[in-house]
C-alpha cells in the first residue's frame, strides 16, 4: 500500500486544501518534505491570487493513506 506525504494550507476566510504525494520511501527526507511543502504553498497561492507569505500551514504528515473527506489536490 501506498504512502503519502499531506499538508494542509489555508489563508484567513480561504478553504483548507489538503495537499498529498506519493513517497518515495519509507522514511521522508527534510529535503523531499520541504520542496513537497514549498510546492504546495506555491500551488495554493498561484490557485486563490494571493502571495506565498499570505497562506497559512497547517499539520504536515508522512506514512498516510490518501486523504479522505477533506478538499484535497496531489501535487
């Protein structure tokens, strides 16, 4: 079975997006977790018109199952 790294992101009154990507192994790296996340925040503020600053972080996690029941966008 499959796991993924997740990131969720918001910004003040704009919806929570649940970012999610297959890893690459078991045990993420700082290297990988950081440019999944910078990539995300990238994604979101280029989605809603706002700047990269303006988005909120909220739980990173590794070793999950596909998100389920949240928006949700892989990268």
């Amino acid at each position: 079975m499959s796991k993924y790294m997740t990131q969720s992101l918001s910004s003040d009154s704009l919806r929570t997006i649940v970012y999610y990507r297959e890893q690459q192994r078991e045990h993420v790296t700082h290297k990988e977790s950081a440019r999944f996340t910078s990539e995300a925040v990238v994604d979101y503020a280029n989605c809603h018109h706002i700047s990269e600053p303006d988005v909120d972080f909220g739980t990173f996690r590794c070793g999950q199952q596909l998100p389920d029941g949240l928006e949700s966008k892989q990268i």
